[in-house]
C-alpha cells in the first residue's frame, strides 16, 4: 500500500465505536467488546497504546492486528482451542465469552528492549534472577537466550502499570492456580515455538511475545484476545539479524517499537506529558504494522480506504 493512501486515511481512523449495540459494554487500550449470552463481540480500533497509555490513532492498524491474529488463530488451533467463532467485519470478531485468567503469558526468545521495564535495562542493572528465570553473566542486548523463558505479567487495573514476575509468584498471589498455570507455561512455549517456525519460513524473527488465556464453559484453557500481531509482539528481519548483533546495532524492527523508539528518543518512557505526535509518524507507524502483515503472512495486504465507522456499522448492522 503506498503512501498516498495511507496519508489520505488519517481524517478516517477508528478511535472509538459511537454505536448503539446490545450487551455488556468494555472499553480497553485498543478494543472495544460487547457481551452477550455467552458471546462477545469484539471490535479492533485504530487506536495504539504504549507504556500502558493510549497514544493516537494509526490508519489501517485494527484490521492488521484483526487480520494477523485471526492468521495466527488458524494456524495454532492444532496446540489450543482458540475463542473465535466468526468474522463480521475486518476491524470485527465474535467469540465466545471466556472466564479471563488474570495474568499475561509472556514469552522472551532474546534479550533486548529499551523501556524502563524491559527484560534488558534490568539486566544492564545487574538482575540475573528475571521472572524465576536464572540469566548468564556475559549476554548482550538482542543476544538469542539459550532457551525461551516464560516471564509472566500481572494483568493491572486501568491507569496503573503491569508487573512482571514468576509464575510461582503469580501462583502465590492466588490470580491463577497451580495447575493451569503449569499448562499455561507448557503451552505458551508451545505456541512461541509455532509462532517462530512459521515467522522464520518468511524470513522473520519473533523475538518475543505475550498471550492471553481464558477459561470456557467446560473449564478448558483457551487463547482469546490476539496472537503474534505487532502490538503483543516483537519481530526483526532474520537476513540482517547477526551482521547488526555484532556491530552492536539496532535491530531492523517489524512492530510497533517503531513508535516506542521514536517517544523514547524525545525523552518519553512512560511518564510525564505525551509529545505530540505528528502524521508523519502516524503514517510511518501505520506502514510498519502493514509490512508486518505482509511480511509475517506472506500474504498482500488488501483494505477498503475510507471512514472506518461507517462500514463497520454497515456490517455490524447487517450481522
């Protein structure tokens, strides 16, 4: 898609759904869901979060993350059942509803980052014990680890920060039980092994990723929110990987640290008044999460410009 197209879509980004709709009402960072008789609907907004705060709006990006999980969804159902049950919109899934189990499986398969909270900065800051893992003296940033690690996130109330800490931590705590968080473990790894096989067929690394799970009405563990998009995870191209690792250079990135990057170098990590941030970057943004797409799907990226909103309740009300 060039760039034209995107410049022109900017006046059309979804930023919130101004719609009418039956069920339960919830507005996250990026999502806006509705709950209904054992289903929800859940609609991808344009709107892009970092640091834990909502930043702007990126055009195209709900379809790409919509598109690029539900990508991932079809190709990981063999490891574990997945919510979706269908597709009415390109910004738009139904799923079933699910009993959310409060904590984020993340899983790191490099050692990298630049934000205060990163597996990284804390090993700069001489932390070798990371989430229950036991890190080795000696490693640099973007280095590969010598196995993936599961490093769990607490699931934090609306305005505070997420927290990174063990499973047996997690466990301790009372927000998962002791079995499930073993299985959860087992079959993060499962899926980050998946999501690396495939990623590395098209010449891309992921690096590193987070996913969520709920319980069903059966109690089964299944796999909702998203999965291996840009914005829960962290992607490089593979053919320039060693050559910048060696030179100690930035990695060629494929996900939204593009703009993480950007605030960080005006001084931005997290607290304190948002820098403005401009169109140019809202498109540079945008033609990163497209890339991403094409990039880790194989496949050409294909949208319908113009306002967002209107299509989506066309199809919503059709549906």
């Amino acid at each position: 898609m060039d760039l034209s197209t995107i410049q022109a879509q900017l006046a059309h980004t979804l930023d919130r759904v101004e719609l009418d709709l039956p069920g339960e009402r919830q507005i996250g960072k990026v999502r806006e869901a509705w709950s209904r008789e054992g289903r929800r609907l859940i609609v991808t907004t344009d709107r892009v979060s970092a640091f834990d705060r909502v930043l702007a709006t990126i055009p195209f990006k709900g379809q790409v993350l919509n598109q690029l999980a539900l990508f991932w969804f079809e190709h990981t159902r063999d490891l574990v059942p997945n919510h979706v049950l269908s597709v009415p919109d390109p910004n738009a899934i139904v799923v079933m509803d699910l009993e959310p189990l409060k904590v984020e499986m993340v899983v790191r398969g490099y050692i990298t980052g630049n934000t205060s909270t990163s597996a990284w900065t804390h090993y700069q800051k001489g932390v070798r014990e990371f989430c229950g893992n036991r890190l080795p003296d000696g490693l640099r940033k973007d280095q590969q680890l010598a196995a993936p690690i599961v490093t769990p996130s607490t699931k934090a109330a609306e305005g505070a920060h997420d927290e990174s800490v063990s499973p047996e931590e997690i466990v301790r705590r009372g927000d998962v039980p002791a079995q499930i968080m073993a299985d959860l473990v087992e079959i993060s790894l499962a899926l980050y092994r998946r999501g690396v096989e495939l990623a590395a067929r098209q010449g891309v690394i992921l690096v590193d990723t987070k996913y969520e799970f709920g319980l069903d009405a059966q109690g089964r563990i299944t796999l909702m929110d998203e999965i291996h998009t840009p914005d829960s995870s962290r992607y490089w191209y593979a053919d320039s990987y060693q050559e910048l690792f060696e030179r100690g250079a930035e990695q060629r990135r494929i996900d939204k640290d593009h703009l993480r990057t950007w605030l960080a170098d005006r001084g931005f990590l997290g607290d304190g008044e948002l820098p403005p941030i401009t169109d140019e970057v809202r498109v540079s943004t945008a033609h990163k999460y497209i890339e991403a797409f094409e990039a880790i799907t194989g496949h050409v990226f294909e949208a319908e410009p113009g306002p967002v909103a209107e299509r989506l309740k066309r199809n919503l009300t059709d549906y």
